[in-house]
C-alpha cells in the first residue's frame, strides 16, 4: 500500500499528513479525523447516509477517496452543528416530525445546505429531486420534504 501526502481543509481546520493512498474519505473523517457523524450504511453511494461537502457539493464520502479531496474544503455535520442554518433546520425536522432514528439525517441536512447556498429560488419539485438520493427508513419523505422546504424558505405548495 502507497502513502500519500494530503492537505485539505475539513470544517474549517487544516489537514496536512500522509494517508494511504487507497483510504475512503469517509473512513479518513471518521477513523483519522474522529469526524463520527458520517454514516456508513450502504457503501455503494446509494443511500445518502455519508453525505458530506466538497467544496459546497454533496458527495458520497463510502465511494470518494481522501485523495481527491487535496487543496479542498469538506464540511461534515459537525462543521455545521451550532450555526444558525443548523438551529433553523433542526427546528423544521423537529416540527414536521422528519426525524426518528437520525441515522440518515446529517446526510439530508447537508444536501439540503448545498441547495440553500445556491443562487436562485427553488420549488418543491427541486427540493424533492435533491432529497432523492437520501433514503430514509423510519420516517417516509413528506415530513422531510416539509422540513427541507421550510428552511430553505420554498412557497407551500399542494401535496402531490
């Protein structure tokens, strides 16, 4: 197995070591960096449970090397936790019931903080569309949506 040199920026704090050239991020963030709050559930970048941001774009950190993250800035949930934006959007699950087990929530929470930092108004079939790659096995999605709608301020619109 071959080393590498890497130096990223992870919620805020600079990295620089030597890792394995073949590590997963999400093995680096959490085994190297004790980042615990990325999920490992279906280790085939289908669930959305590892989300994480590169750069403000969610990514699936079981199948994205820590190599590639050089020179970049990752955030996981607990570079979030503790902001307004974390304050605003727990609210919204706490009151729209869009959480049970958690286990998949930081994944939706950070997909959800990528499209709120985009440009532009979203509608709800957008928001729907971005939430589709996180899977949630205790709640169903209508609650989830409702919560990721509310914080990210789209008009109500008629349930499908």
């Amino acid at each position: 197995m071959s080393e590498i040199t890497l130096s990223c920026t992870v919620n805020d704090r600079v990295f620089n070591g030597t890792i394995a050239s073949n590590l997963l991020l999400i093995d680096f963030l959490r085994d190297r960096l004790g980042l615990t709050g990325v999920k490992q559930s279906c280790e085939v970048q289908v669930c959305g449970t590892c989300t994480v941001l590169i750069d403000g774009q969610p990514v699936s950190s079981c199948c994205h090397l820590a190599a590639d993250i050089g020179g970049r800035q990752v955030t996981t949930i607990e570079g979030v936790v503790g902001s307004v934006y974390h304050e605003r959007v727990s609210a919204a699950f706490m009151k729209h019931a869009a959480l049970q087990c958690g286990f998949c929530t930081a994944g939706m929470i950070l997909t959800i903080k990528a499209l709120g930092d985009q440009e532009g108004e979203l509608s709800r079939d957008e928001v729907r569309q971005a939430l589709s790659g996180n899977l949630c096995r205790c709640t169903g999605y209508q609650s989830v949506l409702d919560a990721a709608c509310e914080t990210l301020g789209v008009a109500e619109a008629s349930h499908p």
